[in-house]
C-alpha cells in the first residue's frame, strides 16, 4: 500500500508550487533524501518542474530496469496535467488531503524542509 505525500514549495508571493508523491511518503524515508538532495530552492524547483511523481526516489524506471536511483515522475510514462499546482496554503492542504496524502512536506526558502502530518 502507498504511503502519499505532497511535496511544495513556498514563493515569493505566499503561494506553493505543489506536487503529488504517490509512494513512500513516510518522514524516515522522504525527508533525508530532500534535505540531503534538495537542499536548496532551485534543487527543490527542478525536482517539482516535471510534476507529479511515482517515488521520490527509486532505482528502477517504468519498465522495471534498473538505473541510477532518482525520481520517477509520471510524465516519463506519458501521463497527462502532472505538472505542479500553484496554490494557496488553504489549497495547498485541501490538494493534500484530498489526494489522500498522509504527509506534506513543504521548503522554505532560506528555512528548510517542514514535514506535517496530515
């Protein structure tokens, strides 16, 4: 069973760049790979500039090959409006929990990574 997440990012003006993470959405899991990979705000863009993913991180692509572990975003199998929301905080947790995402994640420039449970 999938563990969904939301991943965001918050802009200049007090909007969030959102996507939707479908597997492996646990803090132990997401968070060290973020805060070690997507440290900074345009880390954090280029991971949520091709949309929503499959995992955050895997070492398999579509067809099960094996490959470099990275994200496995949905456009890479030809998924349609993948790409990420600009929303407000009231949307924001609305798309979350609505995606039934158990978990969002949210950088803030300058600040880091915040988890929340939802």
């Amino acid at each position: 069973m999938a563990t969904r997440s939301a991943i965001a990012i918050r802009n200049s003006d007090a909007t969030y760049d959102v996507i939707y993470c479908h597997w492996d959405g646990y803090p132990s899991r997401q968070l060290p790979i973020l805060k070690s990979k997507y440290n900074t705000a345009k880390l954090v863009r280029k991971l949520l500039a091709p949309g929503d993913l499959s995992s955050l991180e895997t070492e398999h692509d579509w067809d099960r090959n094996k490959r470099e572990p990275s994200p496995l975003y949905y456009m890479d199998r030809g998924d349609l409006d993948c790409k990420p929301r600009k929303l407000k905080v009231s949307e924001m947790h609305k798309f979350a929990t609505g995606s039934g995402c158990e978990h969002l994640y949210v950088y803030l420039p300058r600040l880091g990574w915040r988890h929340e449970e939802l």
